[in-house]
C-alpha cells in the first residue's frame, strides 16, 4: 500500500466570480471571451504563459477545416477569430480566402506567436481575468454542483467560489476532480491516438525548383509516399513511423513541423509526459535531419525549437448526457440542440508503427464513409454536458464521443466553437436558474445564432439530445 500524507489548510478565498474556466485553449479562450461578453463575471485559469493552447504552446500551427469544400461552416467567435488574423496577417503566407470559405479538408496554417496576442487582445477586450501559470487543483461539491475551486500557482493556494464552471482542461482535469464520470481511453480496450511534440524550423527555401508548379501539398505528399519510405528503408529513423502530417510553412523561411509520434505515451501520468518530452526533443532533431538530406529546398533547415507542451491528442473524455458515435457521423446526422456542425475526417492516427496500423488509418482517413462536398455533422450540446451534473460543462477534446468521432471534432476551430457554446449556455444557466442538464436548448441556439453561429439544423427543441 501506498504512504499518504493528510493535508489541512487555511487558504485564502476570492470573491465569487459568475464564472470559473479551466484551460486557456481554443475550448477555455472562447468559453471565457463569450460569456464575459454576456455579462458574466469570468475568470480564466491557464497552465501555461498563453493562450491558445495546441495552437501556441503545442506548436500545432494550422487550424483543422474550417468549410465543407462549398461553404464556410464556422460562425461565431471562430469566424471572428479567422476575420480578425486575415486583417493582421496572421495566417501563413500561402493562406488565401478560399482556403477558408469553399476548400474541402484544407488545414490552414497560422502564425503561433501573433495567435497569442489577437486572444490576449479579445480577453482584454471582454474584460476576462486572466490568470497564466495556475492549475485547478480541487473541487468544491455538493452533490452535482461544484461550489468552488481551488488553484494554484506562484502565489500559493486560492480558493474561488462561483456559479458556474468549464473545464476546457483537455483531460477532463476539473470534471475529475469533481467526481463526474469519465472514460480513460485505454489502449488494450480501443485504438488510441499517440501523441506528438511539435516544433518549429527556419531557414526553409520555399523557392526551390522542386516547389516551382508543384504547390506545397505535392511536395508533402512525396515526403509521405516517396521520401519517408527511402529513409525508413536507409535505416535513418529510430523508429519506422510511416505516417506523420509534416511540415506547414508559416512564413517565408519558417515553418512548424509535426512529426515523430510518441506511442504508448500516457497523458495522464506525470512520469510518462516527462519521458515523453524527452524523446519527443529527440525526435525533433531526427526528423529535422531528415528534412536536410532528403526533402529537397531544406538542405539549410534548422531546429529553433520543440513546443512546451505535448501534442496530447486523446487522454480522458467525460461520460455525457450523450455520447456522438460513429453511426452518427456515417448518417451526418444533424440535431435540434447542435450547438456546431463539423466536417473533418476520422483522424485517429495509427497507435504503433506497424504496416497494419497505418494501412488501418490510411483506410480511415481516405475512406468513402468520410464526410464530403456540402456535408457534415452536428455537434449536440448534450456532448458537453458531464451525465447529471448542473453548473459543469466541457468544452475540447474531452467532450463525450466514440474514438472515431472524437478524431474528427477534436480539432482546435471544432474546439472554439464547442468553447463559444458552453460559455453562453453558463450565461443562460445563471440568468434563467436552468441547469446545465436541463437547459432549453432551443433559446441557446437562437442566441449562437444571434451572435452568427452556423447551425442549419430545421428544427429546434427545448429538451437536449439523449438518444
């Protein structure tokens, strides 16, 4: 049995806020920024120096898709967020507005450093507290409330009191604590999602003869099909890993890279993230050489620097009021409560480096159950919402989906929207005393589409999605 040390304080307490949210990501930022626009008193608890999460300090520098290849289907806050980086040329160089409105599964590469600062701008703005390096550490319940938390950082222990809470931790950290009920993914039960530490290189020659009429994605598409294989068939990798998603320019001699899976990484155990960064950096410098000697115009390409924070694609998911599964994204199927709708392929990338594996994703990704020109699916409020709980939602990765669904809708413009929803349905729940499993969703979707959210769905209902 393990020792354990009982723990007793007297720590100081803030005064209440409307709102508490957990992680300053994609899901937390526009969760905050949304309902401090509502009037809500908002604080913003953030791990890290900023805000954006995957998008800044993961170094994933490219949005998932923002249009089903005809139409835009991001609204809201994200569309706020994508107008306001065209305006200050924050998108990489090769960004234009078709990528954005009318191009099908097109990623859309960004730069991290200036995404930082346009969401600094927009809590400002919104009048958010902003509290970088702080964790939610404990949770204060009473039955399927949360009363308050409590977090920390350099300042010690605070406990703050509210009415409402998200967690946009990712890992489902706040839910946890609480006690609400969640699902590890484990590997010996499904196929799990490795992970990826991200990096960013300069002194890339984009002018090379080899890009000249080929477009970046032909030559992304030869370092998967012909230039990885000659190396793994060289011997150059550590590790014979046949997929990874690549390089994305993002300026005009630098880009990120996002290569070199961690697997059998744990994200939740400490010690696994620790051994996980280290060969992480390893890897880092082993894919920047491959870079040098086989993919032509980055013979002079050099490694800046890795992410600070693991590329976690999948940890712990709560169990909701609904769980989107796979029979739903194979129907398109749209709901009275969809609070987004998304179209992005199963991107479940493969979980070891063995041929079967990667034939499995590539079957996935490319397959014709994938969703195409004009399609999508709707994303239901009742996935973020933890089974019977009042004031606790989640926004991001660790909604409530089966595995091939989450691999589609885990991406960051999926996120922010998810954030939007979550952060006006607590404005909702605390101007009407509903609560967060028993909210009228009819009036919280007419209030996203008020403030120019995207959702088609014909008809409307009060009651949330449960079957």
């Amino acid at each position: 049995m393990s020792a354990t040390y009982q723990l007793s304080r007297t720590i100081p307490s803030d005064e209440p806020y409307d709102l508490v949210v957990a992680g300053g990501g994609p899901a937390g930022t526009a969760a905050a920024v949304c309902a401090a626009r509502l009037g809500l008193k908002v604080l913003l608890a953030e791990a890290t120096g900023c805000l954006g999460g995957m998008g800044t300090s993961g170094l994933v520098a490219s949005f998932g898709p923002v249009s089903d290849g005809e139409r835009m289907l991001v609204g809201g806050f994200m569309k706020e967020l994508l107008d306001t980086m065209w305006a200050q040329d924050a998108f990489a160089p090769q960004v234009t507005q078709e990528y954005l409105n009318r191009q099908l599964n097109r990623w859309v590469p960004f730069k991290p450093e200036h995404l930082k600062r346009i969401l600094d701008d927009f809590t400002v703005q919104a009048g958010v507290e902003v509290r970088f390096f702080t964790r939610v550490v404990e949770a204060d319940v009473d039955g399927r409330r949360l009363n308050g938390v409590v977090v920390s950082n350099v300042e010690g222990l605070r406990y703050v009191p509210a009415r409402a809470f998200v967690d946009a931790t990712g890992d489902a950290a706040l839910a946890t604590l609480a006690g609400a009920e969640c699902k590890v993914v484990l590997r010996d039960t499904e196929t799990v999602a490795p992970s990826t530490l991200c990096s960013i290189l300069a002194g890339m020659n984009w002018n090379d003869p080899a890009y000249d009429g080929n477009g970046l994605d032909t030559i992304k598409a030869r370092v998967r099909s012909e230039w990885v294989p000659k190396a793994i068939d060289d011997g150059f990798f550590t590790q014979e890993d046949r997929f990874f998603p690549g390089m994305n320019r993002i300026g005009p001699q630098g880009a990120t890279l996002n290569a070199g899976h961690v697997f059998n990484l744990n994200p939740l155990s400490v010690r696994s993230l620790s051994d996980g960064m280290v060969l992480g950096r390893k890897l880092a410098v082993e894919y920047t050489e491959f870079y040098r000697q086989y993919v032509p115009g980055c013979e002079q390409v050099e490694l800046l620097g890795t992410a600070p924070s693991m590329g976690v694609r999948d940890s712990r998911r709560i169990v909701g009021e609904f769980e989107l599964g796979i029979d739903d994204f194979l129907a398109r199927r749209q709901f009275a409560d969809q609070v987004a709708v998304y179209n992005r392929p199963t991107d479940v990338h493969p979980s070891d480096t063995s041929k079967k594996e990667y034939e499995r994703f590539l079957k996935d990704f490319h397959g014709k159950d994938n969703l195409g020109h004009g399609e999508c699916v709707g994303i239901p409020y009742s996935i973020l919402v933890p089974r019977g709980w009042e004031n606790l939602w989640v926004a991001g990765r660790c909604h409530s989906s089966e595995t091939k669904v989450h691999g589609s809708i885990r991406a960051q413009s999926a996120a922010y929207m998810m954030g939007q929803a979550v952060g006006t349905a607590a404005a909702q729940s605390i101007r009407t005393g509903q609560p967060a499993n028993d909210l009228d969703t009819r009036d919280l979707v007419q209030t996203l589409r008020q403030a120019g959210a995207f959702l088609p769905q014909k008809e409307l209902a009060r009651d949330m999605t449960r079957v």
